[in-house]
C-alpha cells in the first residue's frame, strides 16, 4: 500500500523508491535512514473517526466495541439513557493511540441543532462519519449526511441494536433471521431516499456481537474507501471479527517484513560470531511486540476479549502455541524461540562459521543477515505463529 499515487503527497512514494535504490547499491545505511524515516512517517498517520446520530442511538456503545472494550471497562466512553456527550470527546484506541474515536454529541439537540452542528464539532479534523441510529433515520441524520457530502467527506449510516430487533422477531413461528435483516435495511434505505438521500450505504451492526451482521460489509467499505497511508491504521486496530481480517492483518504485516529485514542487517555488521542475531533483538522484540498486539494476542487484549465473549482467559490462552503470544516479551525469551525454530538454525550455524573467514567472512555474513534470509525467514515464521494462535483465539471465543 506504500507504492499508489495517494501516497505521494505524504512522501511515501519517493521514501520506497530510495530504500529500494539503496538496498540495490547495498548501501545499507542509506537504506535504513530512510526506512526509519518510513517507519515515522506511518507511526504518525492519525486516523479520526466520527461517531456520530441522536441521542440514545448507542454511540458510546459502538465506540467502545470498535475499541475492544466492554461499557464498563476503564477508560471506555460514558453509556446511558440520557445524552453523555455533550461536547466532542476523542477516544484512544488502547493499542494504537494515532486511531482516535470521536463521540459526538447528539445531533438536533438544544446546543448542537442541526444547521450549525458541523461547525460546532469541529468537521475538518475528521475522516470519516458514521451516523448511527437505533431505530429510523431520521431528519437530522438526512441533513447532516447531505452536509457531510457538500463538504466532500465520506459518511456511513448504521443501524444499531439489531441484535434487539433479532431477539423480537424470534418469538415468531415463521422466524428467518436473513429476512428480517433484509427488511429492516431496505425499510432503511427506502426511508433515506424519501428523505433525499440517493444512494445511502446502511450497515446493519450488534455492538455487542460485532463478528455478526453488516460490520464485516462496513469494515470493507471503509478499507475501500480509505486512502492507500491510513488503510493499515484502521485494518490493525480493528478486532478480530473474522478470519479474512486475520488474514489481511497478517498480509500487511508481511508485506513490511523486507524493511525490518534490512532496517535490521544494516547494524549486524559486527565481527563476532553470532552476535548479529543478538544486536538485531531488541529491533526483532518491538517487531515481535507489534504483531502480537495486531492479532489481539497480548494479555490486556485478550482479557478484554474474555470479558466481552464470556469465554474465560484461561480457555483462551489454552488454545495458543507460540510461546510469544500472551506473554511479556523480553529479548531472551525472543532469542530462545529464535534458536528453536529449526529452519533458521543452519543459518544461523553458517554465520558463526562465516565470521570467521578473513576477508570473506564478514560480507558473506552480512549477506546472511540481510533481507532474504535469517531476519527475513525469523520474521515469516513468528509472523505465520502468530497468525494461527489468533485464528485459533478467533474460533474458541467467536466461531
């Protein structure tokens, strides 16, 4: 995703087209500069996100299950029956702080009415509207959304609590749950339409059971409708609604692999036997440590994700393989995962063999360091760890 036209504007472009010159000349420290400043460039991408509706349509609800927490954790937005946010309040995503929820306050009401409500909450800093109700859209909803469009910024109407709805049309004997959500979003769309809407994109969703229902739909809307540089900003902190997420998290991560790589053979140029794995570890341990949180599988998370499913922790955590995931990972216990994973230990070997060729060894070592092969092969295989533990995770708390 660092490669498309949309990028360019923030300098990725030309970053990617200098790291790879570089590594081409091998000229290493050239290559790792600019992919340090690569790696800065995509930590400071921010992503803002505005919830907003009427009072009561669930918004602090939503807010907090995009952010994998239940209503009642710490640090989660205020719920209740009354409007509890009657100023704009950024909420941090508890694994990646650059994805910021704002809970909007109620539109139509007596400080924010609808003709000046944009204005009000601060429009430009936004990337996007999701525009929430519990029943109906209603009026306020239409002109806000037609406002958001004359401004030239994306919108997205979502129809909560449908769980609720799902549970009352149960008790009846011709019950089908596929078409009773086909009712309701097209009496939805057919609603924004009368109302002046076009053609409105309605997302059914249960903030309670977000692996249910339309959110799947939204979350590939939102990645197709995002620009290229805020795409993995949104894909990493969203949950693990389903294996295809699973999936894409593991392609971005991968697809970053060969700038770790050769961010870290750039400094293992160091003539002593094997310490070239031990240099590169504490860059491999915050390496490591980004894709544990990306899947869900560090402690805090997956206590979270106990809580809101009800699967206890430990059930969890009895599921998991890879000696990283839940877990605090430290330099040794990384470099004693390293030394078992058999299909780097020749690798491994050689190089301490090759260090000590005069002459020879130290090149033929860094090459062994470099991009296609120890790092390269260390991080592929952790990362394809770690992509099975969270599968794993996924089936026993939600499949």
């Amino acid at each position: 995703t660092l490669h498309t036209s949309t990028d360019d504007q923030f300098g990725f472009a030309s970053v990617t087209e200098e790291i790879n010159e570089a590594v081409l000349k091998n000229d290493q420290p050239a290559a790792a500069a600019r992919i340090n400043e690569l790696m800065m460039k995509e930590k400071n991408i921010t992503l803002n996100i505005a919830i907003t509706g009427e009072s009561g349509a669930g918004k602090s609800t939503f807010v907090n299950a995009l952010r994998g927490l239940c209503d009642d954790d710490e640090g989660a937005a205020p719920t209740g029956v009354t409007e509890s946010s009657m100023d704009p309040k950024p909420h941090f995503h508890p694994d990646y702080p650059n994805v910021i929820l704002w809970d909007l306050p109620g539109i139509g009401t007596l400080k924010y009415p609808a003709d000046s409500y944009l204005r009000y909450v601060g429009f430009e800093k936004y990337d996007f509207f999701i525009i929430i109700a519990a029943a109906r859209f209603k009026e306020n909803d239409v002109k806000l959304a037609q406002e958001i469009q004359r401004m030239k910024k994306k919108f997205y109407f979502v129809r909560s609590k449908i769980d609720n709805d799902i549970n009352a049309e149960r008790r009846k004997r011709d019950f089908s749950a596929e078409r009773t959500l086909t009712e309701i979003r097209d009496d939805c769309v057919k609603g924004l339409r009368g109302l002046g809407i076009e053609s409105p994109q309605v997302f059914l969703v249960s903030s309670f059971e977000l692996h249910l229902y339309h959110f799947s739909l939204l979350h590939e809307t939102l990645d197709r409708d995002l620009p290229a540089h805020k795409r993995d900003a949104l894909l990493c902190a969203t949950p693990n609604i389903n294996p295809e997420i699973i999936r894409k998290k593991k392609q971005a991560l991968k697809s970053k692999i060969k700038y770790w790589a050769t961010l870290s053979a750039a400094g293992a140029a160091v003539p002593v036997p094997g310490l070239s794995i031990v240099v590169d570890a504490a860059l491999l341990v915050g390496v490591v440590t980004d894709y544990v949180h990306a899947f869900g599988l560090d402690i805090p998370s997956l206590k979270r994700l106990s809580a809101r499913t009800g699967v206890p922790y430990a059930d969890l955590c009895a599921v998991i393989i890879s000696p990283l995931a839940a877990a605090n990972i430290t330099t040794e216990l990384l470099l004693k995962v390293i030394a078992q994973l058999e299909s780097v230990a020749a690798l491994i070997a050689a190089e301490k063999v090759f260090r000590w060729i005069p002459f020879i060894g130290i090149p033929i070592a860094m090459g062994l360091s470099s991009t296609k092969t120890i790092k390269d092969q260390i991080l592929n295989l952790i990362l394809d760890k770690l992509t099975e533990d969270a599968q794993r995770v996924f089936k026993k708390a939600l499949g």
